[in-house]
C-alpha cells in the first residue's frame, strides 16, 4: 500500500484525544508488555523512538532499574508536548527527532524500542539501519506493530462502517498504514536490509480492547487518528462518521460495555 507522508502527521486536537482514547483503549496493554522485555535486558542506555504521547515512556519510567536513562524522542512536536506535559515517574530527556536520521552518535544506547510506529517510517530498512547504528553491539532493537486489521475487531469494524458511509472514497487510513505492515517475512527482510545479522524473534501477541461503551472506540478511531483528516477531506462531518461507526460496534459488541480482539507482533533482535 502506498503511504502519504499526511499519515505521519499528528496535530490539531488529535494529540490529546490520541492520548486520553487511544492510549487506554489499544495501547496501553503492549505499553506494558515492550517495557517488561526492555526492563528484564537490565539496560543503562535506552532510547525510545515514535514515542508519540508517551505511553511507552511512562511504561519505562515505571519498569527500568534505577539506573537506566531514558531517552524518548518522537518526529511530532505536538504529541511530545503532550507527552512531556505529562510526564514520568522519572527524569526522560525528550528530544525532538526523526527515526530516519537519528541525531545521536554511533553505539550509544543499550536498547532502541519502538512502540507502533514503524508503520509509519518512509524507509523502514533505512530506519532500522539508524536503530542498528546507535546500538551498541550486543544491544537490542524491539519493537511492535499491528497485526492485520481483520484481526483487530474495533478498527476493522469502524474501518467497514466508515466505507458504507463513503461507498465511493472510503477512508483507509486504518488498513493502509496502522495495519499495513505485519506480514512477518516482510519484517525480516527489511531487519536483513538494515544489516542486522542476528534472527529476529517475530512474537504475536493478543490482547483485548475495552470501553465503557461503543462510542469511546468509535470517537477514539474517527477523532483521534488520522481518520479524522479522511473524514473532514471527504465533505463528512466527525459526529456524522462517529455515529456511524458506534451503531456498527453496537451491532456486534452490544451497547453496553465492549469487548474486542486486538493483536500485533512483536519484535526483538540483537545487533
């Protein structure tokens, strides 16, 4: 799939809604799983690249031993800024950077980690070849991605609804990028591209996604993505496609609690 260079681009309201409905909806559970497997390599230099609002980096702030530092950097302004108004539970240097050109020196951090945003890298080899290069040898790369959409129940479901409601030009926001990269031979070969030499250990891993109601995963997916840019070029209104996609999770989950499938993989390799 191709990719516009406007899916890397999260400003606006989108920064904060991304935060208080994304982060607890979907992010939060592989939050604490990538900082447990960071924590357990006992590392003194970590960074963290699309560090977006900062749910990975108050994972780390809460699992590293007391003597890691943590660096987390992100391409956005807007969402570091949310994620540094924010905060952790201990000093993190947060750094404006492109995962692209790194502006650190050659093997300086323990571990890379990067949490859901490799999708969105215009070059991944060319990403993961900068991730290698700030590692020390020995140190280790982890990241996640998205698994397909059809495994991942409230954005396929609110990625369905959105097509019924612009038959003609439905937003695939979802599928193309989020969803987009999880084929596993795909991955390797880009890790093999950037030089790494060692296997990658390629882990899928299920979680679930809950919400009070319907309408927090349906607000969370069209307003607190890049959906919400798919939907405004489109002439529909955000409370029009909203509606749409709560009648569409109330269908399937029911209009009081919901409870859906979410998977991704998740990768870890030795430099």
């Amino acid at each position: 799939m191709n990719q516009p260079k406007a899916d890397a681009i999260f400003a606006g309201s989108v920064p904060e809604l991304y935060d208080s409905l994304m982060v607890p909806l979907i992010f939060e559970p592989y939050a604490e799983d990538i900082a447990r497997r960071v924590a357990a390599l006992n590392p003194k230099h970590v960074l963290e690249t699309a560090a977006g609002t900062g749910a990975v980096t108050r994972a780390l702030a809460r699992s590293l031993p007391p003597h890691a530092e943590l660096t987390a950097t992100d391409l956005n302004q807007p969402m570091l800024d949310r994620a540094a108004a924010v905060g952790a539970q201990r000093p993190v240097a947060w750094k404006q950077a492109d995962a692209m050109k790194l502006p650190f020196d050659d093997e300086s951090f323990d571990v890379v980690v990067c949490q859901f945003g490799v999708m969105f890298f215009p070059d991944r080899p060319h990403a993961y070849a900068e991730a290698r290069r700030v590692l020390r040898p020995g140190g280790t790369f982890i990241f996640n991605a998205w698994d397909r959409i059809e495994e991942n129940e409230f954005a396929h479901t609110v990625t369905k609804a959105l097509a019924t409601l612009f038959p003609t030009d439905p937003p695939m926001f979802m599928a193309r990028t989020p969803h987009g990269y999880h084929d596993r031979v795909r991955i390797a070969a880009d890790l093999a591209q950037a030089g790494f030499t060692t296997t990658a250990l390629i882990e899928r891993v299920t979680a679930r996604s809950r919400a009070a109601s319907a309408e927090v995963p349906a607000m969370a997916y069209c307003q607190g993505t890049n959906l919400r840019g798919e939907i405004e070029a489109r002439g529909g209104t955000l409370t029009d496609a909203t509606a749409a996609c709560t009648r569409a999770i109330e269908t399937l989950f029911g209009s009081g609690e919901v409870d859906g499938k979410i998977q991704a993989n998740v990768v870890t390799i030795r430099r």
